[in-house]
C-alpha cells in the first residue's frame, strides 16, 4: 500500500519582489516539507500577467 504525502501548491497574490505574503508563502512551503509533505511555490513573477487596475 502507498503512503498518501499531501501535495501543495503555494503562491502569493503579489509579484512584487519585498512582498511581506511572498515571503509568508516561502516559509509555508518550506513548514510544509519539513512536516514530510510536497510543496511547489510557485512566483507569479515568472508568468507573463496583464497588469490589473
């Protein structure tokens, strides 16, 4: 039988680079691995967005 790890995909809703929730999503992916869980954190900054007004 296969162990179930749970899976997680962690953004921030900014792409500004000193962005506080930025650094919250990081430290989260990262509790996440040390508890034996897979986290991808994934930076907004590397897709092309329109920008929103």
């Amino acid at each position: 039988m296969a162990s179930s790890v749970a899976k997680v995909l962690v953004f921030a809703g900014s792409a500004r680079e000193g962005s506080l929730n930025k650094q919250l999503a990081k430290l989260a992916a990262r509790r996440i691995e040390a508890l034996g869980g897979k986290a991808t954190f994934s930076d907004l900054k590397a897709y092309p967005l329109p920008a929103v007004r």
